[in-house]
C-alpha cells in the first residue's frame, strides 16, 4: 500500500515566509511590533496532510491580511503565527498551546483532530486566551467550556468554534441522503454505519444517529460497526458489514483507515449502491487519491467546503494550488483561510482594547460575542455568528463526490458545480 507523504523538513521548507520553525522566530520578526496567534495544527503524524493544508490556508490569509494593510483598528498592525505541531497527540496539542501563548500569543487557532483540541481548551481557559476552533467537531469542546461558566464553575468562556459539531454534521448528513435518494430515484433501505473509534469518530457516529432517529428516514441502519483508530487491518469489520447485506455503506474515517476500508469494501466484493459518508477526513485529500485511485471513484462525503462558485474563492483556490504544488483548497485549507479573517473581524471591532494586558481578552472575548461575518469563502447556512455554547449554527456542509478522480461539490443544488453520479455505475 503506497502513501504520499510529506517530511517535516519539505513542507516546513515551503511554508511561506513568517511561520516560525520548530519554535524559533525568523529574524525579520524583531523589526515590526505584530499581534500574535498561536496556529496549532497536526503538521506530522497520521493527519499531516489535512494539518498541514490548515496551516498553509492560515498562513495565506495572515499574508493577504498584513499585504491589505494589517488590522485597521490597531493602527496597522499585522498579524503573525507562532505554529505548533500536535503529531496527532492530545498531550502535545496541550504543550505545544502552553508554548506558543509563552511566547507571546494572544489567541489561539486551532486544531483539526478534537482530541487535540480538547486538550487545549484547558490552556485557553486557564490563561485567559481567546481560543478560535477553526476545525474540529466534537461537541463537548465547547459545551463543555458554556456549561462551566453557566453553573459558575468558570467565569469567561474564551473558547468559539467556526465548524459544524458532530450533531450538526449528522443532521445534515441525513438530510442530504434523504434529498438524494428523492432526486436520483433511488432507494436505498438498508445502510451500514462504519466509523473510527476515536473521540472524533464517536461524536460524529452519535451525532448521524441521534439525527437519523429524530428525523425517521425510510431507510434504516442495520448495523453500527466501530473500529479502533488506526486500524491494522479492517477484514473482520468489512465481513460484519457484508453480512448485515449493505445498500449503502456511511463510513466516517480517518486517511490511515479510508485506506485500508476502500479496498477491502472492494476485496470482499460488497455490493451496494454507494459509500457516503456523513462526514470525515480520509475520503478527498490528494495524498487520498494518489493512494486510493479508483477505490476513491464516486464516493462522496457530507463535508465542510469552499463555495466555489465566489470568484473570491476560485481566486484563492488559485494562490493555494500553486502554493502546494497543484493541491486542492478544499476544507481544511479554506476554515483555516476564513478563520484568520474572522480573527481580524474581531480586533477590528475590539479596537485597541484587545492589547490592553489587564483585560485585553475579555475586550476580544466581548467582540466574539458579537460576531456577524458574512466575507467567508466556505459553503455557509448564513454569516459566521456565535450561539450561547459558543458555536456557529450557520457553519455548514456540502456533498462532495470524486468525481474523474477530482473532489467537487453535488449538492445542495445551489452550491452543486456537477451533476452527481448516484447509484455508482457496476464494475
């Protein structure tokens, strides 16, 4: 099995100049006063690919922001990232966020995987730093943080999330099933749900099933089967779900288990109409495709993405291929873009408040509150706004299809850019 891989010393090498290496800062930082965000992502690891694009779509953004002429409401000041790398490991997402607020940071961004990000809520809590999800999906990383301060455990809850939740995903993976069923005629009536047995995979299984039974679909799920993340082989649980006789399989995974389940679906011969999954990494990276090839071919994923029909967004679309060498700004890339410019937004609005060292947070924790973003280039129900558990119930999802071996949307029709292929044609 081959996997396309990216050594830490490559892809620290093309980052794009100002994203402090391994922790030291490049010299031409000592020549300009900046406000500092700690961008804390999986560099390395299991989930290099996706953090990496995080890190390359926030990069892009603090350049395009400092190149505009940085934050107005601080005189110009522009901003810089203090990166961190998680490898994948909750343990480090916390040490590497104690590091970079060390260091001077004064939000947080961050951090792809939840277990990660879980573990930075404690130092964003803990030393009074505004902390910005910009991917992540379990809902106890903010319900748990609105619910302390609630009952007066805590007095400020410093931690917002631009990012569907798990029970957010689920509601619209179900609705987008059920909208392509009626479209394509097809119907489908029994699905296997397959997931990865992390904090991530169980959130975003919970969520499709609390969704599922609140919304009682014609079709059924006949059997829910988890494996432990990452998998070594994945046979046993393939052969489980064959033998539930699949229509469909909904599969929510991580790249390392998308290998090993794409072509053991294919191995034991599973018939079924399709694989659609209610919404996880693993099923459209570039290193996915050149690893997967056909086995990726017309699966499609209930996922966060860039509306491509903005001119705006086919135009940063543009700056990120060439920055990666030919990569496809997809969702990782483009919540990282747009969250740096909610982070703007916020200091435009908190003024010269926000870098005051008594209550410089709370100054930008207030303005959070207050957020209605609407100059976002993902796929959105509404503006960027913060509820009272301080996430956004307008981050939304689109259904990607590979299609020609290329990721693209197919639906919601109005955000669709090619008609999608449902059933998947025999082999």
């Amino acid at each position: 099995m081959s996997r396309t891989r990216t050594s830490r010393r490559a892809f620290l090498a093309t980052t794009a100049a100002g994203v402090a290496v391994a922790g030291f800062p490049l010299p031409l930082r000592a020549q300009a006063k900046t406000f500092k965000i700690g961008a804390i992502h999986p560099v390395t690891g299991p989930l290099a690919e996706p953090g990496q694009a995080c890190r390359v779509g926030a990069q892009m953004a603090v350049d395009a922001v400092n190149a505009a002429g940085g934050v107005k409401a601080l005189g110009g000041m522009k901003l810089e990232l203090l990166v961190g790398d998680t490898q994948t490991k909750p343990d480090l997402g916390r040490i590497e966020a104690e590091r970079v607020v060390n260091q001077g940071a004064r939000m947080l961004l961050g951090s792809f995987d939840s277990g990660s990000t879980a573990a930075m809520v404690s130092v964003a809590q803990q030393h009074r730093v505004p902390f910005l999800v910009d991917i992540a999906a379990a809902d106890p990383i903010t319900a748990n943080v609105a619910k302390s301060v609630r009952e007066g455990q805590q007095k400020v809850q410093y931690v917002y999330r631009n990012f569907p939740t798990g029970s957010g995903f689920g509601r619209l993976a179900v609705r987008y099933f059920n909208e392509i069923f009626k479209e394509t005629g097809a119907a489908p009536k029994r699905v296997v749900l397959m997931h990865a047995n992390d904090l991530f995979g169980q959130n975003q299984s919970r969520g499709f099933l609390a969704a599922h039974k609140a919304a009682k679909p014609a079709w059924e799920i006949v059997e829910t089967i988890p494996w432990p993340e990452p998998p070594s082989d994945l046979s046993t649980e393939v052969s489980r779900a064959k033998a539930a006789r699949p229509d469909l399989i909904a599969p929510i995974t991580r790249p390392a288990s998308a290998q090993l389940l794409l072509p053991e679906l294919r191995k034991q011969r599973v018939q079924i109409l399709g694989v659609m999954g209610p919404g996880s990494p693993g099923l459209y990276e570039a290193g996915q495709l050149a690893a997967l090839k056909e086995d990726l071919e017309y699966v499609m994923d209930s996922v966060p993405w860039p509306n491509f029909k903005l001119a705006r967004t086919r135009a940063v679309a543009e700056e990120y291929r060439k920055r990666t060498g030919g990569k496809t700004f997809d969702t990782n890339s483009v919540y990282s873009y747009d969250a740096v410019y909610i982070i703007k937004d916020i200091l435009e609005r908190a003024g010269r408040a926000a870098l005051a060292e008594k209550d410089g947070p709370e100054a930008i924790v207030d303005a959070m509150k207050k957020t209605n973003f609407k100059d976002i280039l993902a796929v959105a129900a509404g503006p960027v706004v913060f509820n009272e558990l301080g996430d956004n119930p307008n981050a939304s999802t689109a259904m990607i299809q590979i299609l020609g071996q290329k990721p693209v949307v197919v639906w919601p029709k109005e955000a669709a850019v090619q008609k999608l292929v449902f059933p998947r044609p025999k082999a």
